[in-house]
C-alpha cells in the first residue's frame, strides 16, 4: 500500500475572525469563544507542524465569518488546485480569497464557474478515487463541473449522497489510511465505503468523525474517549484537539485546514 493518500509536505489554515461568533450554523448553541477558539487553533496548527508540514497560517478574514473552515474553499490534488463555489451564499468569497495563497504553491490552479455549488467538505479524496457527498451545500451541477475539470488529471470520481440533515459528507467521516475509513454508521449504512475497511464512530460520539490522517497523526476532537481506545488499539497514534468553539459552527478537524503536497 502506498501511503500518498495520508502523505502531506503543506496546509494552510486560517486564524478565527472575531466575526465568527455570526458563523452559520444548524443549532444555535451558542458564540464561539474567541480566545477558546483561537488556542484551539493554535494547538490545531502545532499538531499539523510537528509532523513536519510547512504550514501557513492566514490572517483572519473579518468580512467572511466562516472563512476559518479554509477546506470548505478549495480541494487541492497532487497536481493542482480547484478553487470551489460554496453553496452558502456568505461563503461564496471565500473560495476566491484562497486562489492567490494556491497560486504559489501550485502550477495549476482551475476554478468552478458555477452555476452549480460545490464545498471541500463533501469531498473525500482517497488512494483510488474521489467520492464527492451531494449534500444542500453541493448539487449535481458544480458536481459535473468538478469532474470536468478534473478530467485532465484522470481521478475516477465516485457521487454518492450525504445523509439528511448532515452538512457535509465528511461530517460523518474521514480517511484514515489507504484503505481505512472511520465513518458514522449512518454514513456507512448508505453502502458508499464498499470494498474500503471502516472503523465506526462509538455511538453518541458522531461528532468526531470529522477527524483527519495527517503524516503519522490521526488528529481528532477531544472529548471522544471510545473511538479513541478503538483507534490507538488499531495502532494509530493520536493527537486530541479542542473543538468545543468550532463545533459550535458546525466545524471539525478537516474543515480548519487545507493538506497537501503539490507535485
Ligand atoms: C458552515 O456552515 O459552512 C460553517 N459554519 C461550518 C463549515 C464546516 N466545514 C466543513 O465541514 N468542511
């Protein structure tokens, strides 16, 4: 098995804005905490660096409350970047913001036109393909857009749906290595991860499936202590970061990071 699925020599990340406290989000539970918020992302951005990664850490975006969730504005492939087209209407601008930061970084960088809608976090790119969740956030016509785009870097690419009332695709899961997925039962019960392994969630701990592999780390939220023991006895080594302020917007691990190694 090769490891270029979960191997990442870069990622981006970008600091909360005071404005986050108006992110969207399903429930209103509350403003996120921006000193909380902040420290959880500083931890966030050591974990990714002390894996070794060249991580840039973008300055708040106050007039985009959401851009913290950097994943949800691009996807970004061995060979280039796509810029997307976030179905959020206050999300739209963000995805623009980030094409510059990609510019540097990448010799291709293509942008969905729309339009149709597309956001980073229903795509989930694995060893073999890319499975991309419809989801409200994502419809068929920025789908068909992306695959059009991608064509000239011949990924097979797999649409499947995203749960109700489920934001993003990879709110119910997360690429754990080559072949292993960790995935709510939900999710899994769709059918969409035949032929992968899948480890699931504990019940009542869905919230962490939106971890994510990075180098030798699995990163995950804190706070979901039987799907950790189930990983570390799997042999993955762990690293928990606070997400109490980001999940209050409906955030986890792979929406506050973009990962990659450009060829
Ligand atoms: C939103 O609703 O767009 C943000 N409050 C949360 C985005 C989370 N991103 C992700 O799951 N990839």
């Amino acid at each position: 098995m090769s490891d270029k699925s979960f191997t990442f020599s870069h990622a981006i990340s970008r600091k909360p804005s005071r404005s986050s406290v108006d992110g969207l989000r399903a429930v209103n539970v509350g403003a996120p905490d921006l000193a909380r918020f902040e420290q959880h992302h500083a931890d966030y951005v050591a974990a990714l660096r002390s894996t070794g990664a060249e991580v840039t850490v973008l300055d708040a975006m106050e007039e985009f409350p959401d851009s913290v969730f950097v994943e949800d504005a691009a996807l970004c492939l061995q060979e280039g970047a796509v810029i997307m087209r976030p179905g959020a209407p206050t999300r739209l601008g963000e995805a623009r913001e980030m094409a510059p930061h990609l510019e540097t970084l990448y010799s291709e960088v293509v942008c969905i036109e729309g339009p149709g809608f597309i956001e980073g976090g229903d795509i989930l790119t694995t060893e073999r393909e890319i499975l991309i969740g419809l989801s409200a956030r994502t419809d068929k016509a920025g789908v068909d857009e992306f695959i059009r785009l991608v064509d000239r870097w011949r990924y097979a690419v797999r649409v499947v749906d995203t749960p109700p009332d489920v934001l993003h695709f990879k709110t119910d899961c997360s690429l754990l290595d080559g072949e292993t997925i960790l995935a709510t039962k939900r999710l899994d019960r769709s059918g969409c991860f035949k032929g992968y392994n899948v480890i699931h969630t504990a019940d009542g701990e869905e919230a962490c499936a939106n971890s994510i592999r990075f180098n030798n780390l699995v990163i995950m939220p804190a706070g979901f202590p039987r799907t950790r023991d189930q990983l570390l006895a799997a042999g993955y080594e762990i690293r928990e970061i606070g997400n109490s302020e980001a999940a209050k917007l409906d955030g986890g691990m792979s929406c506050l990071s973009l990962r990659f190694s450009p060829s």
